[in-house]
C-alpha cells in the first residue's frame, strides 16, 4: 500500500560529501510497509518550479521509530532544494512505491554489487537478508569520498573500489566481482547504479549462469505507471514490449529488460 504523508517530519539532514547527503524523515506508515527495492517520491517545494516530485531510493528504514532514511545526490534543481531541509522542517512524500527485490531466500551466499548513489537500496536489502544469508557486498564509486556512508549505514562485509584508488580496488566494481567469482559460486546477486555497470555485471554473471537482480535508475513523472515516461524495453524473458520502470519495476530480473 502506498501513502500520501503532506507534511512529514525531517529528522536529520548530514552532507557526507560535496554533493551527497542522507536525510531521515517520520513516516511510521511508510517504514512499516516499505521493502528493499522501493522509492520514495518527494515533492521538494510548495511552489509549482519544480513541478515533477523526485523519485529516490529508499536507503534504510528504521521500523520501531518509524523513520525512512535516504541517500541521495545533487544532481539538479529538485535534489538542490532537498538538500537545504533541516531538522524540524517537513516534506510531502508519496511511497513506498514500486516492485522491491525478491527477499525470499535464506541461508545462502549473496552478492551485492553497487556503483555510486546506486548503493543506497543495496544497504536496506542487506538489512533485510543479513540475519539468514551469507552476504558479500562490492560497492563503487569515483573516490572515497562517495563511499563514506557505507561504513556508517551497514556491517557487512564490503570489498570497495574507486576509480581513482583512493580507497580500496583501483578501477571498476565488476572487477571485484569477477575476481571473486573465480573463487566461489553464490546462490545470486543483486545490483544497482549506472547503466554501464549494470551491462557489464549482467554479462559477468551471465556467463557464470548466476541469477542477478536489478535495479534501474530512470527518470520519473507521474511515479505511479501512469504517464509512460519512464519505459523500458523488454528482455529475452518474455515477449517484446515496454515495461513502466516506477510501477513494474525499479527492481527486475535481468533478463525482463534489455541492458545490453
């Protein structure tokens, strides 16, 4: 069930790096019913500029205290008023929204792969499976600097890549994950961040006959299946069409839609 909250509590706002923040709102209705996977779409201002909310990952939820927590980055007008929010100001949010991952497995080895802000859902699906499977995440980004909520958010077991060395691998994610893949088998995986990362991570695991799930990152409007603006082409599971990623998705099997 989805919920219309006009008015809900900011409870913190922490800048992380130059352009990344996590931001915690009371919501109890939506973190009580929220799985990983889903989003968050947020009205920014009262105003008309920006007209079209902004659809954001949910990053963790805090049941007990009814709180939702996001990571999110600037990247434009919308995510730019976000950030200014403080402690004590309140948002309109609609969620939670969309088809979340598949969770129904235990006692499993499992693979998390995340590139960037593309992280944020990965660390409430860890929440979610930590307690029953055997979860190894490789997460991404361009610098140490866009990683330093994972430490922070989740105490699994992390195996980080920059681009520029910074910290970790230097280079790609994928390449932690095909170093590891020589090495075990895992009952399935998971990912999310860029569209090249995606495309890469599914040839790999594709090739390793490994059941991937993921999560696409697209620009929404209407956020409830009915505008089309956010389509995408079927994959080789079915027949060939369009999928509404904020309604059919944001989370598939990969090949229910085409990547490559």
């Amino acid at each position: 069930m989805k919920y219309h909250i006009p008015q809900a509590l900011v409870t913190g706002q922490e800048k992380k790096a130059e352009s990344t923040y996590l931001l915690s709102f009371h919501a109890p209705e939506i973190a009580k019913d929220a799985q990983p996977g889903q989003f968050v779409h947020i009205k920014t201002i009262e105003a008309y500029d920006p007209l079209l909310r902004r659809p954001i990952s949910i990053c963790y939820v805090d049941r007990e205290k009814g709180l939702v927590v996001l990571w999110y980055q600037v990247v434009g007008k919308g995510t730019k008023l976000l950030s200014s929010l403080k402690t004590g100001d309140s948002i309109d949010v609609i969620g939670p929204l969309g088809r979340g991952f598949d969770t129904a497995i235990s006692g499993e080895k499992i693979y998390l792969i995340g590139g960037g802000i593309g992280i944020a859902p990965l660390i409430f699906l860890a929440q979610s499976l930590k307690e029953e499977n055997n979860i190894t995440a490789f997460f991404g980004g361009k610098n140490k600097e866009q990683l330093l909520p994972v430490n922070q958010l989740t105490s699994i077991n992390c195996e980080l890549a920059t681009e520029d060395g910074s910290i970790g691998h230097q280079g790609f994610v994928t390449d932690l994950l095909l170093r590891r893949l020589a090495l075990e088998k895992p009952a399935r995986a998971y990912a999310c961040g860029p569209n090249g990362m995606l495309e890469q991570t599914a040839l790999i695991t594709r090739k390793h006959n490994l059941p991937l799930q993921v999560s696409l990152e697209s620009v929404m409007a209407c956020g409830v299946g009915a505008c089309l603006g956010c389509t995408c082409e079927k994959g080789s599971s079915g027949e060939e069409g369009w999928v509404k990623v904020c309604k059919e998705g944001p989370v598939f099997w990969e090949d229910e839609v085409k990547l490559l």
